[in-house]
C-alpha cells in the first residue's frame, strides 16, 4: 500500500464530506493529532459491549453494525466515506449495541478520546 503523506489528508479532509468547509487549521489539527488507519473487508472496527474509545474520520469504505431480531440480520448503522463516527465529544460513549464490521476495506483517520479536550478548542 502506498503511504498516504500528511497533503494527501489534508487534501481528502478539504474534500470530506462533513468536515470538508472546515477552516484547513482545523484540518491541519485532526491531521497532527490523529493516526490513519486502513481496515480490511470483514474486519471488526468496534466490538459489541465495548467502550468505543475513537473518533472515526471516515475517508473511505463502508462500516455497518447489522441486529438480527428473528427476521434476518438488519442494517442498524452504517457509515461511509464522507461520515464522522465513533465517540463524539460531549457524548455518553455508549458502546455499540453489536459489531461494526467493515463491510469495504476503510480507510479512517482516528482521534483519541485523550484530544477530545483539545479539539473542542482548536475545532470548534
């Protein structure tokens, strides 16, 4: 796999879909506090019952928690390329109520709860 550079994320956070008219400071801020990441097809992201600890970037792929309530399984969430997920600030950071599994190799751009302080000042 190719490395992505610190303008390649830059560049896909200008072009995101719910951070994309973020001030480029902003951008420049999740890009030195986050860590990218790269999750295959059918790799579990988040695990039923634990503490969601990330804030997901989503810069590509498809990751979705699926219930199966007698009937099937069933889409309960989903989130793509272009979405934001995870623990949010200011969240109760309930934990998934099943696995989000990727359902497209995911290419992610994580942010600590540990920043989460931080990135309320510096992203408003």
């Amino acid at each position: 796999m190719a490395t992505v550079t610190r303008e390649d994320l830059l560049s896909r956070l200008a072009q995101h879909r719910a951070l994309g008219k973020a001030p480029r400071s902003e951008h420049e801020w999740l890009v030195e506090h986050g860590n990218f990441e790269t999750r295959p097809l059918g790799d579990v992201v988040t695990r039923k019952g634990e503490q969601v600890s990330l804030l997901y970037v989503m810069l590509s792929g498809h990751l979705v928690i699926r219930a199966d309530r007698g009937a099937g399984a069933h889409k309960v969430f989903e989130w793509r390329g272009g979405d934001v997920g995870g623990l949010m600030p200011y969240s109760r950071g309930a934990s998934p109520p099943n696995d989000a599994i990727a359902e497209e190799p995911v290419e992610v751009l994580t942010i600590s709860k540990e920043h989460f302080p931080e990135l309320t000042r510096e992203c408003p």
